[in-house]
C-alpha cells in the first residue's frame, strides 16, 4: 500500500500596505504644485506690497505714478494673479483632479485668469510705462497678454466638449504664460549681479526670456503627459468576447 505526500501549500505573496503605495505616490505628486508655489512668491510678495503701499497712500514717485493715478487696473491685476498663481499651483496634484474640488477650483482659476491677462493688456495700452520699456516689450507684453486669454477661452471649450486631453495641454500653457514673473527674477538675478542693470534692449530680453522658458517647460510636460497616458479602459457596456466565441460547439466541447 503506498501514501501520497499532500502537496506543499506555497506561502501567499503578502500584499502591499496602502500606507506605503499612498506615502510614496504622495511625495512626487506634491513636488510640482509646491514648486509652482514657490516660484510664484517673488510676484506675489510684490504684489501684496504694491496694494499695501496704494491702500496706505503712499506717495507718487516716478516709478509709481501710473499705479497711484488709476490702481484700479493693477489691483485687479495683482489680486487676479495670486488667485491664478496659487490657486492654479494645486490644479496640478493628480489626486486632487480627480476630485470634485478640481472642477470647483477650476471655476475660479479660469476668471481669474482671464482678469490678470486683460488687465494687463489694458495697463500694456493705457499706462504710460518707464523709458527702460522699449517697443520690443510692449508688443511682447501684447502678444503673451492675448495668448494668455486665448489658451484660458480655448481651455473652457475643449472641457465643455468632453476633450480633457486638449484642455489640459492648454491651461498649463496658459499657466506658464502668467508664472512668467516668477522665471523672470532668475533671468535677472545673474545679469544683474554680474553685469549690473541691462539696458532697454537686454531688459526686454531678459522679459521675453522668461515666458519662453516657461513656454518651453509646459511643451515638455504636456508632451510627456501624452506619453504617459493609459489607455482608454473598455466601456462596460461593450459586450466582452468569450474565448469560445466563434467556435462550434463541437470544437469548444470536451473530448470523452
């Protein structure tokens, strides 16, 4: 009479705790809105100084004359800005997109948005700016002013048609447009600790600069956003194929 050993039950992979997969996906998906936030203080620092010096009636200079004139345009501006600037920053975390509190956000983002692009097209024609502002920045300030709107506009149409691919690609270009005030301090900086205060010409290049590399940075990231995008899952209400399908029974029955 012969036994049979019982076969060797093989040990169950332990599964992975969701405190770990949540820690580690956590920390990456911060590190760009933080980023966002971080480069967008220097404006918003700025700006929260230019309304407390106009609220407390500061006095007119020359380099302020044009803000203490007429500081409803600028205040708008700046208050439109920090609201994009910020608020915008958080657009940014994957989990949050997937949430409700994206699309509520996004409702306040978008005008906001639209507010500090045509303010600053209005105080671009209106205001009488300082002689350091050549031609060459007042058309940039033209052209990335209406891009900046334009992207928002086409943003709104593509989320209103279903399409969140485009109206993704084109919130971040328009972000990147209005964080052009951020990157512009770090086109400064070096220039001006080592070669001083830029002339006309070096200033409105050094302005350009910064939306171009701004502009720069969002094409790559919207193309590598592409790249990594999953695959549209199966509708559940697509009939699934069976293996047999197609089969006659005779084929898929079992041999006795």
């Amino acid at each position: 009479m012969t036994t049979t050993a019982a076969p060797r039950r093989r040990p169950r992979p332990r599964p992975r705790t969701r405190t770990r997969t949540r820690a580690r996906r956590a920390r990456p998906e911060w590190l760009a809105p933080a980023g966002l936030i971080a480069l967008s203080l220097v404006p918003v620092a700025a700006g929260a100084f230019r309304v407390t010096s106009l609220a407390t009636g500061a006095p007119a200079t020359a380099e302020n004359a044009r803000f203490v004139d007429s500081p409803v345009p600028v205040i708008v501006h700046i208050v439109g800005s920090v609201v994009f600037l910020v608020l915008g920053a958080l657009q940014f975390a994957p989990s949050l997109r997937r949430r409700r509190w994206h699309r509520i956000a996004g409702r306040i983002v978008a005008p906001a948005g639209l507010l500090s692009a045509g303010s600053a097209l209005w105080m671009t024609l209106s205001y009488e700016m300082p002689a350091i502002n050549g031609p060459g920045l007042f058309v940039m300030r033209l052209v990335f002013g209406s891009a900046m709107a334009a992207a928002i506009v086409v943003a709104f149409a593509a989320i209103r048609r279903g399409d969140v691919t485009a109206h993704s690609a084109w919130m971040t270009r328009a972000y990147a447009i209005g964080l052009g005030a951020g990157t512009q301090v770090f086109t400064f900086l070096p220039w001006t600790l080592l070669l001083g205060a830029p002339d006309q010409v070096m200033h409105s290049v050094l302005m350009g600069a910064g939306w171009v590399i701004n502009l720069v940075i969002a094409e790559v990231v919207i193309r590598r956003r592409a790249v990594q995008a999953p695959r549209a899952p199966r509708s559940p209400r697509a009939p699934r194929r069976s293996r047999t399908s197609g089969r006659s029974p005779a084929t898929g029955a079992r041999l006795s």
